[in-house]
C-alpha cells in the first residue's frame, strides 16, 4: 500500500514519531513518505493567524497518517486549516495521530481525534483508527511504541 505520512509539528515531537512511524510502515511492506505541512515564517503555539506553504499532494496515495499536536485541548490550527483546504479524500484510508504534552489522552488528544475524524470524514474518507502519543516523561517510549504498533495495524497487508 502507497501511505503518506502528513504532519504539521511545531516543536519536533510529531514529526519525531512520524519518522519512527514511518520506519515501522516501511518495515512491514508499505511504500511510505513523510509530508510535512508547513507555515510561512514562524508561528507562536496557539496563533491562528498564519499562512499555509504549498500543501502537499495526498492523491497518489491509498492510505494516510494524519497528524499533529493538541493545541489548547484541540487540533492544531495548521492541520484544521489544512484539511479545510482539501478538496477531497474519498477513497482514502485514513488513521488520525495526536500528540499531546498531558499524560492522559482525554485531557485534549481525544478531541482533537474526533476534529480529525469529523474534518476528514466529511471530505469523504474512511477512517479506521487513530492514536494518542501523551509526551509526559514518563510515559513517553511506551505511549509511542503502542501508537506506532496501533497505526501499523491498521494498515496491514
């Protein structure tokens, strides 16, 4: 399966699992790229004024990894805006990925997947699962190591 892994990070902490997401994929079969979904300039957390860089090609592929962190208990403004922006998903396998400094994932990354969910289901995707990665200290490895076994699991041949 052709999977694109779509993140917007604003401190590296998304894009850190992504990149070891992306590793966990490609060991298991799948062709994988990681796609960043970026602002112009620099952008405060929390910032809702900001302007979108060139939004990455989703159409070649069959499955996505949607991500990014909470922000204020929700989705990150960049990847809201992003997924406004998309025409269409129809067709697409879609797995939603939030990450979160909180140690719990209902203290904002379970509501940021339900705006994940919602967003991407109405541009007509199917989306068949998602993960919360909480960047407390000392649940960091093992909340990572699951989310990534999870999301592969998803998309498994």
């Amino acid at each position: 399966m052709k999977i694109g892994v779509v993140v917007y990070s604003w401190s590296g902490n998304t894009l850190t699992v992504a990149e070891k997401l992306k590793e966990r994929l490609s060991s298991a079969g799948h062709a994988v790229d990681l796609l960043q979904v970026q602002v112009h300039g620099e952008r405060k957390r929390g910032a809702q004024a900001f302007e979108l860089e060139a939004a990455p090609d989703l159409t070649p592929y069959d499955g996505l990894v949607l991500g990014a962190a909470v922000e204020a208990f929700s989705l990150s403004p960049v990847l809201t805006r992003f997924l406004e922006r998309e025409d269409s998903l129809e067709g697409k396998k879609i797995a939603c990925l939030t990450t979160q400094q909180f140690p719990y994932p209902w203290m904002g990354g379970n509501r940021a997947v339900r705006q994940m969910r919602k967003l991407c289901e109405a541009k007509g995707a199917e989306v068949v699962g998602a993960a919360v990665v909480n960047w407390a200290k000392s649940r960091r490895g093992q909340t990572m190591a699951d989310a990534i076994e999870r999301l592969n699991a998803l998309f498994s041949l």
